[in-house]
C-alpha cells in the first residue's frame, strides 16, 4: 500500500516555531553597538600598532613614517567613524523626540570621518612626491579617491537635504532612499579600499631584506588579521542598517505612533 503523506503542520503552530526561532536570532542593538564599537577600536590600535611595530613609527618629515599616517586615518575615519555616523538613526533614542540634535550628531561625524579622511589623502600624497613615486597608478588608489569623491558629494548632499531649513520636504523624501543606499555602498568601498591597501602595503614592504610575504612572516599574519577584522567590522555596520526592526519608523507610521506612545508611556 502506498505510504500515507505525513499531515503538514498547523498554521499557528509553524508561525509559533518562526517566531520562536527568530527570537532566539534577535539580538539586542545596544550590546550589538558595544560589541561593534569595541571591534573597531581594536582595528584602530591594530593599524596603530602595525604602523609603530613594523613599520617604523610615525613623522611628518616625507619618509614611509609619514605614509605611516595613511592607513590609521583612514581606517579611523573611512570605517570605523563613518560606521558609527551611519548607526546613529538606529539608535532606539532617535525614534521619538526632535531629529534635529541627532541629524546634527550624524552629520558631525561623518565631517569628522571626511576630515580625517582627507589627512590620510595628503599624508600618502606627501609621501609620494616627497620619494619622486607616481601617484594614483594602482587600483587601490583609484578606489580609494572614488570613494573618498563620492563620500564628500554624499555628505554635502545630505547636508543640503537634510540640515538646511529651506530643503521641501518632497526632495528629502525623494532623496532619503538614494542617501541611505549610498552610505551602505561607500562603506564598503571603504573596506574594500582599507583591505587592497594593506594587502598592497605587504606586497611592497615584504620583499628585498625581509621575509616574503609569501612565506608569511609574524607582520603578514597580523596585518592579514587586521583586514579580516574590518571586513568583519564593514559587514555587521552594513547588517545592522538593513535589519528591519533596527530601523527608524516613518514619523507618520502606525509603528513610529506606536514607538513614541511606549517610549511616552
């Protein structure tokens, strides 16, 4: 006799296992925020340590210790503060109250992020002209000024849209999906540019009079670590803005009412 079909599970019973199941995936923000911010301070002082370690330390006189000064500003400003500009909005806080203090916050520190960035650009460009190298030749370099150009129309745009009173609110809506799918995609043009440029950096450092990098001596491996961990670092900024109940509700939502009668009590 052919084998009866197994009877399919009720309807309330696989919601109850879907919802069990994402509970036990949900985490909370704040820890998740303590946890983030404690991996990229721990990417800043491996940059740092790398720099001071193994390649000499730090000077403004045009040696490679002035390029020294590169790759932990741009880790600081282009990664780790920028992620931390682009959290701001979903901090639980935001979602009630006046938006003005926190558009003020996240625009400051993505400014601070650029400035950063931009001291990092003319540390290698110092550097280079200093030692007679040619500039903007590897592909590295061309990532890394495309993102740092498009970071800069990303900040003056939203700063136009968004901070400037006179902006209608039709353009904010217009331009707020654009804004916020931009500062995903030029995080990650950020760590991409941070990885390829510690992996070029190995490329050109370990080789005559040291060990080859293929070898994989005690500063390849850490080094190595280090873009593993922005990576890391890039990949959960990125998760935590496209996760659905970390966003801000619309301010005319029944989600957003319902948030801002919790947190009123």
């Amino acid at each position: 006799p052919a084998p009866h079909p197994e009877p399919e599970p009720a309807p309330g019973l696989a919601r109850r296992c879907h919802q069990r199941s994402t509970a036990m995936l949900d985490v909370p923000f704040l820890p998740f925020c303590a946890f983030l911010g404690t991996l990229g301070l721990l990417c800043v002082a491996m940059v740092g340590t790398w720099c001071q370690h193994w390649r000499g330390g730090f000077s403004l006189d045009g040696s490679s210790r002035t390029f020294n000064w590169h790759p932990v500003l741009m880790v600081m400003g282009l990664v780790v503060l920028y992620g931390a500009a682009a959290l701001v909005y979903r901090i639980p806080n935001t979602w009630s109250g006046p938006k003005l203090p926190w558009k003020v916050l996240h625009g400051s520190l993505a400014l601070g992020a650029f400035v950063l960035t931009v001291l990092g650009l003319a540390a290698v460009f110092h550097f280079h002209n200093s030692q007679g190298t040619p500039n903007m030749y590897s592909l590295h370099s061309w990532m890394g000024l495309g993102t740092v150009l498009l970071f800069s129309c990303q900040w003056a745009a939203g700063f136009g849209a968004f901070l400037l009173p006179w902006a209608p609110a039709w353009l904010r809506a217009l331009y707020k999906p654009i804004h916020v799918f931009f500062g995903s995609t030029i995080l990650m043009l950020s760590v991409a540019s941070c990885v390829s440029g510690i992996n070029e950096k190995l490329f050109f450092s370990l080789k005559n009079g040291t060990t080859a990098y293929k070898l994989l001596p005690a500063e390849a491996v850490f080094a190595n670590t280090l873009g593993l961990l922005i990576l890391i670092f890039g990949v959960l900024v990125v998760g935590a803005l496209a996760r659905p109940s970390w966003k801000r509700p619309d301010s005319d939502s029944p989600d957003s009412r319902q948030v801002r009668d919790t947190l009123g009590g």
